[in-house]
C-alpha cells in the first residue's frame, strides 16, 4: 500500500503517465510536458522518485529507454492518499473517489444505498 504522497511536480508527470494508456519512457514524459518547462534530468529524477515511492514500474525497455507503467489509477491515488480533490487537482472528481473506495472494498451495500437515495433527491 503506497503510504506517501508526491510533489505537485512528481504530479505532473504521475498524470502524463496516466494519460499515456500504454508504456511511457522519460523522453516521452519530458517532450510531452514541454522540452522547456523542465530538463530532461529533471524529469528523470521525478520517474526516478515516483518509482522508489511504488507509484510506477518498469515493464519493458524502448531503444536504451526504460518503459513505465502507473501501478495504481488516479482513482487508486485519490482513495489512498486522499488526493487532492479538496484543493483542486485537476481532473479528479468525487465520482473517481468513491469508484476507488468502492474498488477497494471500503463502500458497504448500506453506503451504496444511502448514496443512491441521496442521489435521488438532489436530482
């Protein structure tokens, strides 16, 4: 269970490799976010950081380019850390909150229901 948080900026690239839906290098990630914003270094150093947390893994190597997988959703993400969702992460919603806590096992079928009338009544 991953126990720590990340940066605003190890964020950043947590939510490209998110948005890559398939195995992404740290050239990928650096072109992406913009050659100018951060060096290339830099960003290695953030993959570097997310890997050692257990946010990421490598699954394969792309022409002297290791390749990297997120090993948990942005909703796994929320759930664990609490997100951000309170202080505006981009992206997250409460939907993708309780999709994760259901996931996990932590909504009881009394919780599913509550919910369901709430829902109801606020429509």
């Amino acid at each position: 269970m991953i126990i720590k948080d990340v940066s605003a900026a190890e964020l950043e690239v947590m939510t490209m490799i998110w948005n890559a839906d398939k195995p992404i290098t740290i050239k990928d990630i650096w072109q992406a976010i913009g050659e100018n914003k951060w060096t290339y270094q830099t960003v290695q150093t953030f993959v570097n950081r997310l890997y050692m947390k257990g946010f990421i893994e490598m699954v394969g190597k792309r022409v002297r380019s290791f390749e990297y997988v997120p090993c948990v959703t942005r909703a796994e993400y929320l759930a664990l850390t609490k997100g951000q969702l309170f202080t505006g992460e981009p992206g997250a919603s409460v939907a993708d909150l309780l999709k994760a806590f259901y996931a996990n096992g932590n909504v009881s079928k009394k919780d599913i229901e509550e919910i369901a009338e709430w829902v109801e009544k606020v429509k």
